[in-house]
C-alpha cells in the first residue's frame, strides 16, 4: 500500500457528473471498488468508490453527492486501496464516525493493521452452532426468546415503541454477567437522530461499560453513503475483538431501516433495477453480508452476537426489510403496540417474536432443567388466555366458566408480571422462572400437561392463604 | 489468453478471448479467481466470477482452462462439505483457515487417500458406458460402484484389486485400437444431465418419517417437491428432517444462500445422529454443499447444479438419492443479480424471463429410472426445493414458476407457526399428485390406507368449514354432532399431524406407525359416534381416559407401540367408557 503512494495517479478527466455519479476516463491501474479523493474546484475534498471500471471509462459514486463538482478543476486522486479500518486494543472506548474518524476528541488510531471493512465470509465448516445461554435480565427475552452466543437476533419496532430503551437495557444487563474483561459492545448508530445517538453513549457512561464498548456513529444529517460503511465498520471492529481478542462481543446496530433505504437510494442513483417496493434485488444478500458476521468458530475463543434494531415501517412485518431480515436472522423480537399502550415494558410480542437458537441455549447445566417445559406451558397458557379474549369480545364474558375465568385473569398477570417490568430490573433466570411458576400456581394443576411432574413437585408453589 | 476489459461487480468482460467456449471455466488476474463464461461477443467474453472482484484491474489476465464446468465424481464424496463450485470446506479448513479468502483452490476429491478397490469384472470383459467394472466401500453405508464413463466402450485389457488414489488407473479399456486408462474418479459437466436407459413413472414410497408427508401428501422415489414458506414457518427444520430420516440410500443437501449458524449445527447433528435403519452415524449417507448467504452470490447458481449432478452420479449406481436445496429463492436471486448487471430485459420482479425454464432444467433432473450398463439396475433422484417468498406471498415468480414444474406442495403456514403447530404444513393447502400412485405401496402395508385418509381429509376439510360457524356462535351453539367432528378434527391435528423435530421416538415415524396411529383415532371415531348415539356428552367423550391415551401415542417407543395401540382397541371394542378414575 505504502508503496503505492509513492506516485500520485490523479486525473482531471472528468466527462460526466450525475446524481452521485462520475464517469470519469479511466488511467490504468485503477481497482474495482477502490477509494478514490475528489477535489472540488473550492479545494473541498470528498471520498468516493469506484463502482464500474473498463478500459476506456471509470465510474465513480461520490460519498456526498456530486452537487458543486465542476468539470474543469475538479480532480480525481486514486487511492489504491478499499475502505479499511485500523484495528488495535486502543479502539475500546472510542467513538468513530461512519468512515471511521474518531469523533471523540482523541488521537487517531496507530496500527499496523488494517483490516478490510467488508469481512471475510466464515467457512461453514469452521462454524460452531451457537450454544451459550446470555441473561440479558428481561424475562420476555430470557423466559421465552432466549438469545445465545454467536447469534443475531434483532428487534423489529415502530416508530414511537421503545425499542432504544431495550436495546440499552440489554447493553446494561447482559454485559453484567460472566467475565466483565472478555465481554466488549460495539454499537453502530446508522442514521439515526442526534438524541438517539447520545443517549446510548450516556447509557454506556452511565454503567462504566464505555471502556469495553466502541462506537461507530452516522447521524441523520451525515452522508447517506456513510450509513452502508457505518455497520460494516462496526462489524470489523466487532470482529478484531472477538477472533483476536477472544472477547465475546455484543453488536447493538440501529437503525437497518435508515441503512436499507439508504441502499435504496445510492441504488436508484445508480439507475438499477429495483425490485420490491424500489428496495435493489441484492438487497437479502447485502444484508446477509451483515448478519451472517455474527458466529462462533470452532477452537476460538470470542464470539460476535449481533442485535439490529429495525424499524417497521406502518408496523408492517411483511415489509421488505423486516421480511428479509427475518430470512437471515436466527429469529426475531417484536414489539407490540398494543401492548405498549397498555403501558406494558417491555411491550414484546410473545407470539411473533422467536427465537431459533432458544433450543441449544438452554436446560440443565445452561439455565434450569425446567427451562423447556416453562417455556411451552407459559406460551400454551398465555395462548389459551388470548383467545378466550377475543371470544369474550364477540360472546360475552356471560358464557365463560370458571376455568376460562382462571385463564384470563392467568393471562393478564402474564403479561402484568411476567412480561413487564422495570428498566431498571434485572431477573436472574431463576427468578424469570419463578414468576411463571408463581402463575402456573393459580391453573388446575391437571392443566400443567407440558410440564414434566418432576418439576411441578419441585418448583410448584403452594397456593398461598389469600388466593 | 485475454485481459479484463471491464468490471462490474461479480461480472467482468475480458478481450482478446477469441476462440473461447460458452460456460468455459476461466482463471482471472494474479490471484486466479475462478470465473465462468457466459456469453461471447467478437473477441470479448462476458465472465461471472465465483469469487470476489473488489481489487481487480483492468488489465489483467484471463486465462482459459479449455473446459466447463465439471464436477469430480468418485469415492470421497459422502461425507464431505463443498461450497458452491465444488471445493472442500473441510480441506480449506485445513489449508487456509477459518475464513474463506479468495483465490483458494482446492480438489473436490482427496488426491493422497487410497481406496480398495474390488473388480467384478474380468479383463476381456465386453463393457460400455454405465457398466459397473467394481466397487469402493465409500463409507459403512455407501458402496460406490465404479462405472464406464457414459458414452465410452470396448473390451477391459487389464483390471486388478488394490489400493489407489482417485487418480490412479484401476482398468485399462481397449476401444478401437486405443487403449483409455479408467480410474475411480470420473468428471461430468455440471449443467449437462447425465444419461439413462428410460424413465419410470414414481410409484413407491419416500419415507420421510414425517407423518404429514408420508400419509397425507406421499412423495415418491424420484418424484419433485416444494416447500414455500415465510421466515419463523420452519422451512429449514422440515428440510433438514427430510435430509436425516428419509429412507434413500444418499441425501444430498445444498445450503444455498441460507445462515450459517444453521449449517453449522446440520453438520454437527449429522455427525450425532443415527440412521433409523442401520444405527450408523448419517454422515455416513449424507453430502453437503455449503454457499451460505455471504458467500459469493455467483457460486449460488452453479451450487444447484453440482448438487443435482451428484444425485444422478449415485443415482446411476442403483441408489435411491434425495436432493434438498434450501432455497431456491436464493438461487434464483443470484440469476437476478447477474441478469441484471448484463442489462438483460427483466421480466417479473426484475427475474430473468428465463427463471422458468432454469428452474425446470433443475426440477427435471429428477426422476426415477433404468440406468445405462450392466448389471441391471434402478435408481431414483428424489429433488425438493424450499422456496421463501418475501411477505410470505406465494402470488411472487419463483414460488409460481416452481408449481408449475412440481408435482407435489407442502405449503408452509406463518398461523400455524403463530400457534406453535410444527410442522406448518397446512393441510388444506398441500397437495400430492404422488398419493394416487403409491397407494398401491402403502396398500402392502395397511390395505385399509385410502379409506382413513380420505376419511382424515375430510374430517379436516369439514372443520375449516365449521369453523367459521363457530366464531360467529361460540363452540357451545354447536349440535352435538358437530362437536364431535371438531374432537376428531383436532385429535387428528394435534396427536398425529403435529410432530416434534427435537423428541427422540416422535422425530421419525415409520409407515406402520404413522398408519396405527391415524386408524386408531379414525376408530377411535366410530367408537366416540357409537357413544354419542347413547346419550353421552361430546364433552365427556373428550375427557375420558381413552382419548387421553391415544393423545399420548405419540411418545410411546417404537418397540412399545404395537402393544400399547392394542390395549386401546380392545378397550374400544369393549364398548364401554368409564369416566370414573381406573376406568378405561
């Protein structure tokens, strides 16, 4: 690389300056996807990549857009390298914009290593499948969707819901657990509002967790370019952490829906065919390129779990991106605004949300021999309480009997006490258990059929005097 | 050789490629990237290239290897994981690493193991294309027959037992004057279908072991499937089911474009597993292709096609094989991608207008048939192909272009998944063209199998009807009739059509269960009716005991079973149903 630099290929020849594009005359050498400096006539300069290249004409997408580009004295300086990230223990507690400058006032980063943005894609066969129980302390999550090491499990919200305050807690919570030195966060904002941004890093302060986390932040009023750099930054990082420094990383990544449609955007200046809703054909596999950096890899250490947070746009689960996300990911955690304006916290969709990996992450030796069971006779009854409801509302109450009854008040304190809780609560999975079991007390124990009687000797509380 | 003239992504055009041929494989720049042609213009070649372009420059050189695509056939196949153009992730993992960098190349077949082969014919032997001259014990269940190459003939000069290397010359052919060294290792072109003597009509039996499939919707030894379904519906779950237990000598199971996560734990479950029958671990009978969804969107299209390849290769030998490909949505993206960087006019959704005819050069490479050579032989490729519609719409190209080929569907419903029924195979939805024909095989083992599941059909059919009588009155407004066939409906739904993937004995569910289990909750009807017919409430029929044993049929173990569905019909025959505890 150095080497390269020892003469400049720069070109004036300019022909064509469109949407974000530049058709510029090719000069030899140039790579496919490489950084390129443009400078303005007004010495102003901008990043850009080279997204075509032949033998008579390079095409350049300018980071930025092309709006002030003059063809007389703008320049092209080739850099002979792609988008890269210098990694070293030191990028803990720093913070770093979307092309990856520290924007926390501190020094560069000096490394001799630079490790290309875009990843190397694991080899299937060096994968280990994702086994390892984390206690992220919130029972919606730990009780029935439980999430594992080496897995990407993201949130889909809606505008409004408060899926930033999951995500902190999370962040809070699960990096409690365990070895506090092998356990790191990497936390990609992605075009998101200034306000968002700080408050996950005041949260990060808060805890004292901002020495073992990295940031990586594009706000909404940064380039849009910077928002598909944004996330693969992070990852890189998240990546360095894990495979070189057996960290077990955690990646909060907000918002993918500000990344899908920045893609969208850069897509449709490109002039490609779009395919649904004008989100670009590729779009499943771009994502893929993301998610599929989270893993586990046989005889190493670390891990990379990766949590997007996506927004649905109109709350639709079958729109492209939450779609596609739910193709690649390992399940799903969605919130629920009904829930959420019956002011439940955390307002999480027991039905929807699923997790994949739930299966491998738990039992004796993980969380608890009655983990499983719990799990299927807690969904089970919630179930039985939900559709009681709705035939309560087209039937009337009149005509339910008395173990319906039971059902229903069972699925109110299911959702009062087991999904809800404080911000600030942090349930071992122990307790997670216990609320369950504390409801299962008030079914007719004949109804416990999921439940192994093993376990309802053991953990099955006696009714208590008042009920 | 050529140079880069252009790059685009994961196309390139090359010049100066002057006297190049259509799909040659083709070697690109310093690293020696591994590309393809796929359309020539004067003296430019249109190349996609299986690996990562970024770097590259034009300039370059592209060099010619003079070949197609070709995948290697031979001992060392079972058990081993490629990726999408046929390189050994386990030997790259030796080599290279866990990361897959580009420019790797690798051998699909080990070069230094030594296998033993055994001839069975004699030298002066007559042979041609397809005649099998000997075998390699592959692995404790696979016994790889070594064939003539499709299309060669003469007489064997010399043929000798012993220990070689894929390579190495076990036979030397005589053929018009020229003698051709044969070794176990053969090559076919990936795209190309392999020959056979004629084609049989599918007729017998695929047994999955999964009760849904195999009683209601049978698939047939050689016969085609799809599997639509939207994410959370268990896609993966049932094709990964149908890989482990079903009763075909070789499954062959390509990940195309799908998580990693999830072919990691493939691999390491088949590594644990054991095959019902033989109580060997099944990687012992298992192929895996590996291009998971961040791995070279390129290599996803050939991937398909190596894998159908290998199916017919085993298939040629006598063996029963069974293609899963998850998902050929996937694959059909990545047709998208390249079509749409060669500017080609998009039809639907911006597919290619030829999604159709790819998708039917994949689907028609099953089929059970009469293999070339000696001794006579049948064999069968069993192809079924998951598909995953965006919104979980099945109006979209590729779940549409797929029905039309396939002959059976095993529609995959996000309510069920929502009710936690797995499998999601929703049965008013599924359909099998494959039931009329092998009824006759399930006929040997049940002659009564038609009647129950019709009888099974309808019962389901008339509960969707019902239905939506209910949730307009409530189940109470129900005649009692009726609210007996909404007991048989979900007695049907939950004690035999539901089955869990994780349970040991409920996993795999062989034919004769399958059968005992639904005749007995069909018997199970009449008796209930005969019930009814006295006076006694539906709803007391639901809470007696006999019900509550034929619900908990399903975790009785196989060695177990006959005796315990025996207790249950003679007490039906009895007649009488206490209530009272101890009671039948």
């Amino acid at each position: 690389m150095d080497s390269m630099q020892l003469f400049t290929r720069q070109t004036k020849a300019i022909s064509t300056a469109r949407r974000s594009l530049l058709i510029i005359e090719s000069i030899p050498g140039i790579q496919f996807s490489e950084i390129v400096d443009v400078e303005l006539g007004t010495g102003e300069v901008r990043s850009g990549q080279v997204i075509e290249v032949g033998k008579g004409t390079t095409v350049v997408q300018v980071f930025g857009g092309v709006s002030e580009v003059d063809l007389l004295n703008s320049k092209v300086r080739y850099k002979g390298e792609t988008l890269k990230l210098p990694v070293s223990p030191d990028i803990l507690g720093r913070i770093f914009d979307g092309s990856g400058k520290p924007i926390d006032g501190g020094p560069p980063i000096i490394s001799q290593k630079y490790q290309d943005i875009n990843g190397v894609p694991a080899n299937p066969a060096s994968r280990m499948p994702p086994a390892e129980f984390i206690e992220t302390g919130i029972s919606a999550i730990d009780g029935l969707n439980v999430l594992v090491r080496g897995q990407k499990l993201p949130i889909f919200s809606g505008s409004g819901l408060p899926h930033n305050k999951i995500a902190a807690q999370i962040i809070r919570q699960a990096s409690l657990k365990g070895k506090s030195d092998d356990f790191a966060i990497v936390f990609g904002a992605i075009g998101v509002s200034y306000d968002d941004a700080a408050y996950f890093i005041s949260n990060l302060e808060e805890t004292g967790a901002l020495s073992r986390a990295v940031g990586f932040i594009n706000t909404a009023s940064s380039p849009v370019i910077e928002r598909l750099s944004t996330p693969r930054l992070a990852l890189t990082a998240a990546e360095y952490l894990a495979w070189e420094m057996d960290m077990h990383v955690l990646v909060i990544l907000t918002d993918i829906t500000n990344y899908a449609d920045a893609l969208r955007e850069l897509a449709a200046m490109r002039g490609e065919i779009p395919s649904r809703r004008g989100y670009p054909g590729y779009m499943y596999t771009d994502l893929a390129s993301l998610y599929e950096r989270a893993g586990r890899i046989s005889g190493r250490e670390g891990s990379v779990t990766i949590l997007p947070i996506l927004t649905m746009p109109d709350d639709d689960i079958t729109h492209p991106i939450p779609d596609l996300t739910g193709y690649i990911t390992e399940g799903q955690i969605v919130l629920s605004r009904p829930l959420d304006r019956k002011r439940i916290y955390p307002p999480i969709d027991v039905f929807l949300s699923l997790s994949r990996m739930m299966k491998e992450g738990i039992g004796e030796g993980k969380t608890r021999e009655d983990h499983n069971n719990v799990f299927m006779q807690s969904y089970a009854m919630y179930a039985e309480g939900n559709y009681l409801r709705e035939i309560t509302t087209v039937i009337g109450s009149e005509a339910l009997t008395e173990r319906d009854k039971v059902y229903l008040e069972a699925a109110d304190r299911f959702e009062r006490e087991f999904i809800a809780q404080d911000e600030n609560s942090r349930r071992t999975v122990e307790e997670t258990l216990g609320v369950a079991w504390d409801i299962f007390s008030m079914l007719p124990e004949e109804d416990l059929k999921l439940i192994n009687e093993k376990y309802i000797k053991n953990y099955l509380p006696e009714p208590s005097e008042n009920e | 050789m050529g140079k880069i003239w252009r790059i685009s992504g994961p196309v390139i055009i090359a010049e100066d490629m002057r006297g190049s041929q259509v799909y040659e494989v083709v070697e690109i720049g310093e690293e020696r990237l591994n590309g393809e042609i796929i359309g020539l213009e004067q003296d430019k070649a249109v190349i996609q290239v299986y690996e990562d372009t970024v770097g590259l420059t034009v300039g370059e050189k592209v060099i010619g290897t003079g070949e197609i695509l070709m995948a290697e056939l031979g001992p060392g196949l079972v058990g081993n994981i490629y990726d999408g153009v046929q390189r050994s992730l386990v030997t790259m993992k030796d080599e290279v690493g866990d990361f897959l960098h580009r420019g790797v190349r690798t051998y699909a077949l080990d070069r230094e193991k030594k296998w033993r082969f055994i001839p069975v014919v004699k030298a002066g032997a007559k042979v041609e294309g397809g005649d099998i001259i000997g075998t390699v014990q592959e692995t404790g269940l696979i016994e790889h027959r070594i064939m003539v190459p499709p299309g060669m003939s003469g007489v064997i000069d010399s043929i000798e037992e012993g220990d070689y290397t894929v390579e190495e010359t076990v036979a030397m052919l005589g053929s018009n004057g020229k003698t051709i060294p044969l070794a176990l290792m053969q090559r076919w072109p990936a795209r190309k279908p392999r020959p056979y003597r004629r084609r049989f009509d599918p007729v017998d039996l695929l047994v999955t072991g999964t009760r849904i499939i195999d009683y209601l919707f049978p698939l047939a030894l050689g016969g085609k499937a799809a599997i639509p379904g939207g994410f959370g519906t268990g896609k993966t779950v049932n094709l990964q089911q149908m890989a482990r237990w079903s009763q075909t000598q070789l499954n062959i199971y390509v990940g195309c474009g799908e998580r990693g996560n999830e072919m990691a734990d493939v691999l390491h479950s088949f590594k644990e597993l054991k095959d019902p029958g033989s109580g060997r671990y099944l990687q012992e009978k298992e192929i895996f292709i590996a291009n998971t969804s961040n791995m070279p969107v390129v290599a996803r299209e050939i991937s398909i096609f190596i894998g159908i390849t290998m199916a017919e290769y085993y298939r040629d030998m006598g063996y029963d094989i069974l293609l899963v490909a998850d998902s050929t949505s996937r694959w059909a993206e990545a047709m998208r991608e390249i079509g749409a960087r060669l500017e080609e006019t998009p039809g639907e959704e911006g597919f290619p207008t030829y999604l159709g005819s790819r998708l039917s050069a994949f689907y028609e490479r099953s089929g059970k048939v009469e293999c070339l050579g000696s001794p006579d032989r049948v064999g069968s490729a069993t192809v079924i192909g998951a598909v995953s519609p965006p919104g979980a719409d099945f109006s979209e190209p590729v779940t549409q272009n797929t029905l039309r080929i396939v002959d059976a569907l095993y529609s995959l419903d996000v309510a069920l998944a929502n009710r936690r029924h797995f499998p999601t195979i929703n049965w008013l939805q599924s359909y099998s063209q494959y039931a009329d024909s092998v009824d006759t095989w399930w006929e040997k083992v049940s002659p009564d199998y038609t009647e129950v599941r019709n009888q099974a059909l309808i019962t389901l059919q008339k509960e969707a009807e019902l239905e939506e009588i209910v949730r307009l009155v409530g189940p109470e407004a129900l005649p009692e009739n009726d609210k007996l066939l909404l007991l048989i409906a979900r007695m049907i739904r939950e004690d035999f059509l539901m089955q869990s993937a994780y349970h040991p004995v409920d996993t795999y569910s062989d034919p004769k269960r399958s059968h005992l289990m639904l005749s007995t909750i069909i018997k199970f009807n009449d008796f209930a009716r005969g019930l009814a017919e006295t006076g006694m409430m539906v709803s007391e029929i639901s809470a007696s005991r006999i019900k509550q044993r034929i619900s908990r049929m399903k975790d009785v173990p196989n060695d177990e079973i006959d005796q315990y569905i025996d207790s249950i019909r003679q007490d039906m025959a009895g007649g009488a149903v206490s209530l009272e505890e101890g009671g039948v």
